[in-house]
C-alpha cells in the first residue's frame, strides 16, 4: 500500500542504481585478526574490508562513524581518503560513506566535489530519529540531491518507509527497525528468535528493512549477552543465514568481521552469493512471532528457499509446486544435532528433488531451526 500510494519515480534513468551486498565495519568495531597492523578506523583497516569485499564479490563496503568527523564531514584524519578510493576503485569495490543528517544537510554542496572525486557510490545517513513534517521534509530534499548526482541512499536511525523509496529509486534501503546493531547492548534480549519471527509481518511490510545480519557468533538465548567489541546474535547459525532470504534490503549488510567469515567458509561461499533483491517472491507458511517460511528466485533464475522459528520447534512441510516442473539439485543448510546446546552448530549436504515434492523438516527438540538453501 504504501508503494501503490507513492508518486512514481521521478528518475528517468536508474541503470546507475546498483542493489548489492556490503561489507560493514560498524557492528563488529573493525576488529580483525591475524594482520600486520593496528585496526580501526585507518587506511590499512578500510583496505582490508575493500580486499575481503572484492574477494568475494560484494560490491560495497561502508565507512561508518569515525572516517571524518561527526559533525564536520571535511575532517578525516586518520584515513587517506584519496588512496583508499582509488585502492577502492581498482578492485571494482564502491564506497558507500556514513553521515549524520544534520552534518551532510549543512555540507552537502561542500563535500560533493570531494564525493565526486572518490568516486564514492552512496551515502548511510543517521540520527534522524523522528518522522515530523520538518525531518520528511529533509528525506526528500536529500534523496532529490543525492539522485541528481547519482548517490544510493541508506536512511539509518529512520523511520519506517511509506512510498519514498518508489518516487527516489536511489532510496535503497532503510533501518527503521529494532536490528541486529541493537545487539550490542541489548540487555534485556528482546532481538531474539521470536523477535526475528514477527518483523517480516510487521515492519517489513512497510519496505525496505536494513536489519543487518550476518552474526557468525551465534547463541543460545540463556548462553548470550551484549558485548560492543564482540558482538554475537541469539539463535542458531541457520537462522541467520535464513535472514537472508527471509529480511529484505537492497543494501544488505554483512555485519560481522571478515576474520569471523573466513572461519566459516561454507557459511562465506553462501553469503557471497545470495542475492540482495529478488525476482519472485512466494509466500510459503507464516504465523507471526512463530515461524516464517518464503521461496524467492534470484535474477539467474535459482531458488531460495528461507525457513525461520521461535524458540519453540517446529513441524514445517514445504509444498515444492511453486517451481516449475522439473528435478533440482538442492543444497541445504540445517541445523545440527546438538544446535539446542551449541547454536553455531549446523550441516550442509545436497540431496534432489522433483517440483511437487513435500519437503518435511521435523525439529526435533526446541530451540532449532532449519534453512534450505538454493535449488
């Protein structure tokens, strides 16, 4: 509805308007391991993120708080912007930079030859926190100027999407949800599995949601508690590569450190393929708050399939009719045996299946769930 309601797009070419994966540095404070270097917000830490995004085909990574000064984006000591986009740019990596509204409204014609200069690909702009008629006003002043000199948006501390995003294409994605990055001091729990369950029948809804997952740490609800320099989520490690499928943004994050990814490669080899936008979405079983389930096709015609519960299990039986007639191969990742102890633990195998089949996941105690990869 609020799509429908929106005024149509006021762009008459989007080709430049590319959706993508980004390697984010926020969430996990730019810790790596195993480097020749001290990390954090540097040249040498930024061109790590650039190597790992390239290795794997991401196609962006963010510089958040910290490359220049919060209230004053022509400060950034520290980082040698000009090398670091140009490093950027020779691995066909683009940089997406983070900004407080009030600093890059006062700035913005001041800092653009600079954003021109670096080739710098879109903005993540915090800190709105309020949806009055004067702050509205603001979203579409700064999506305006950002579409005429080809920058994506990411609306960050925002409110929810209610049509923008249709009229200002660049308007990739928005936060406007309780994510992830609340994880960090998340003392009273409240980002866990059922939490997970209930957001794509309610926020999601509205559009776009920068959830950003990609937690490698993954726990228990009664082993977990925040921590700002090692984050970690609640629920097992396939519940959160379900996200994936499950959560929709354009501008989807990878939010844990690439060491974390490095250590699990087969999660990586996944996470470097799943698409951020899809081509069909089909709706398969749902109650909100406690389980979802939905089949997406990805633009090179694969199928994903996402699964995600509360902490209760769950019988789930998947009817396979929504593909079309033929025998696939199916690459599944479903959660270990002992994933109600240990919840980072997890198997991958293949099996085949005709369109039709009745794929029947039974849970077999609480705390597990189950995700079925691409087809």
């Amino acid at each position: 509805m609020p799509w429908l309601l929106a005024e149509p797009s006021r762009l008459k070419n989007t080709d430049w308007i590319r959706p993508g994966k980004v390697a984010w540095d926020w969430w996990n404070n730019l810790n790596l391991e195993g480097v020749n270097f001290r990390t954090g917000v540097n040249t040498e830490t930024y061109k790590y993120f650039v190597d790992f995004a390239a290795e794997n085909g991401l196609e962006y990574i963010v510089l958040d708080e910290g490359w220049s000064g919060t209230g004053n984006l022509m400060l950034h000591s520290g980082v040698d912007m000009d090398g670091l986009a140009a490093y950027a740019k020779s691995k066909k990596v683009g940089l997406i930079l983070w900004a407080t509204w009030v600093a890059i409204d006062a700035q913005f014609e001041m800092i653009l030859p600079d954003l021109k200069k670096w080739d710098i690909k879109g903005l993540k702009i915090d800190f709105m926190q309020r949806d009055d008629q004067e702050m509205v006003q603001f979203y579409w002043r700064m999506a305006e100027k950002c579409a005429n000199n080809q920058l994506l948006v990411d609306y960050h501390g925002a409110y929810k999407p209610s049509g923008l995003q249709r009229t200002w294409p660049n308007v990739i994605s928005f936060e406007g949800v309780y994510g992830l990055e609340q994880a960090k001091w998340d003392k009273d729990k409240k980002i866990d599995a059922e939490h997970n369950v209930t957001i794509p029948f309610t926020r999601q809804v509205a559009g776009p949601m920068d959830y950003t997952p990609g937690a490698m740490l993954n726990y228990q609800k009664a082993d977990w508690s925040p921590s700002f320099n090692r984050p970690a989520s609640m629920g097992t490690r396939c519940h959160e590569l379900a996200k994936y499928v499950v959560f929709e943004s354009p501008l989807q994050m990878l939010s844990d450190s690439p060491t974390n990814y490095k250590k699990e490669p087969e999660c990586l080899q996944f996470l470097s393929k799943v698409p951020a936008v899809w081509d069909k979405t089909v709706p398969i079983a749902g109650k909100i708050g406690d389980y979802v389930a939905i089949a997406r096709q990805a633009a090179n015609g694969l199928w994903y399939i996402g699964a995600m519960g509360d902490w209760t299990g769950w019988n789930l039986t998947i009817d396979s009719r929504f593909l079309p007639s033929g025998e696939y191969e199916m690459e599944i990742f479903e959660d270990g045996v002992n994933a109600d102890r240990n919840a980072q633990d997890y198997k991958r195998r293949i099996m085949r299946i005709k369109s039709g089949d009745f794929l029947r996941s039974k849970w077999p105690g609480e705390d597990l769930w189950r995700y079925f990869g691409k087809l």
